[in-house]
C-alpha cells in the first residue's frame, strides 16, 4: 500500500540556518504530494505541492521538488525563522484508481528554531 | 466563510459508551477525511469519503463507523469507545485527490 516516510524530529536549528525535512514515499499510482504545517493547537494548513514529477512547489521561502526516480519531495528553506517553528508533514494523493482521494500522512517533524 | 466545522470541540466518555462527532464543510467539497492525531504517529487516516452516500476505510477504520448522507457532512461514529480510541481526530474536506485538502480545528476526545 501507499506509505510516506519522513525524517524523525525533533530538528533544533537557529535562527537564519538551512532547513532540510527529508521525505520519501511508496505509492502504486500518480500521487500528488503535499507539504503540510501544524502550528500549536491548531488544524493543518498546506504549505506548498506538487502534481507531477520535476514539478516545484513552493511558499514562504520554503521549496519542495516532486523526485519521481528517487520517490522523495524533501522540504529546504535557506534561512528559518523563529516562527518557523511548527511540526511539518508530508502527504501524498492518490489521484486516479482503487486508491483515489486517500490522502495519507507521514509521522511529522518538529521544528524548533532559537533566536 | 466557514470552511469546515467539527463538533463537539471537546469531549470526555466513560468506556462502552458511544458518539458522533460531526464534520461540516460549507465549500461543495467531493472529499472528505477523518484523521486521528497521536503522539509521535502523525495523522492516521481512519475513513475517507470520495463523495456523497460513499465511504472506504482508510489505515485504522477498527472501532469507528462513518456515514456521508449530505455532501457537507461526515459523521464518526464510535459506538462502543475504549480508552485507546483517546486521541485528537480531525476532518478535512478537498475539492479532489490533486488539491490542498482543508482541516477543522480538532476534536480532543478522551475515554476514561
């Protein structure tokens, strides 16, 4: 079945540093793929995504690319800030066949960014 | 504009009774979701919906029955709710399988 792998938190960095969220995922199909933010106590809000392979999604400084031959979409931002801090998930759609519209998570990572 | 609407917020059951939580969505979506939220395993896909009187179990549909009659609304049931079904459960609804899906607030639900 469909799954996403993402790297285990929680990721400490200081402000301005370099993020990388890595995430890989196995699907059957032509999955879309999803970079979803959950800050304290509230619901998840998309980040950026993709539909297809070579495909870039990207929002707020932070970027993600659809990797087809490598079946990864790894989540950079350049410069985090401190409210930045957040728990990330990756998440992918199935968009055609038996599995269509099941929409499936990763385990999260906690960001925690320092001034 | 509402987007989607979970009730109740929060809520505290004994072992052996039952409940629905109601998942609203005032934006025509085809999709619709039903997550839970533990520590340290992310979101669980529980039932999903890919439009109106259809439902398909996701990765934990044991103990939980789901109903969509109206297109804005999915009900989870828990008709018999033990101590391991605590947990914060979430909704969301999606226009289809390639687009941003939109979640409510949560519910936190503990079985005492």
């Amino acid at each position: 079945g469909n799954s996403v792998t993402q790297m285990e938190g929680p990721v400490t960095l200081s402000e301005e540093a370099f993020l990388t969220i890595n995430c890989t995922y196995t699907a059957t199909g032509y999955p879309s793929l999803f970079w979803y933010v959950q800050y304290p106590g509230e619901g998840l809000q998309l980040l950026l995504k993709a539909t297809k392979a070579d495909d870039k999604g990207s929002n707020k400084g932070f970027e993600a690319t659809y990797r087809k031959e490598t079946t990864s979409f790894h989540l950079e931002k350049g410069s985090v800030q401190v409210s930045d801090s957040a728990v990330y998930f990756c998440a992918l759609s199935e968009r055609y066949g038996g599995s269509q519209g099941n929409l499936i998570f990763g385990k999260g990572t906690k960001l925690s960014v320092k001034p | 504009n509402a987007g989607v609407t979970q009730t109740p917020k929060f809520r505290v059951l004994k072992t052996g009774q039952s409940m629905t939580l109601l998942c609203a969505q005032d934006m025509n979506h085809e999709y619709m979701y039903w997550y839970r939220q533990d520590p340290g395993m992310g979101l669980r896909l529980i039932h999903y919906s890919v439009g109106e009187g259809t439902t398909a179990k996701g990765e934990v549909p044991d103990g939980y029955n789901v109903s969509r009659l109206k297109k804005q609304n999915f009900l989870l049931g828990l008709e018999s709710a033990a101590p391991s079904q605590t947990s914060v459960y979430f909704c969301a609804s999606s226009p289809s399988g390639y687009q941003r899906a939109f979640f409510g607030q949560g519910t936190r639900l503990t079985v005492v």
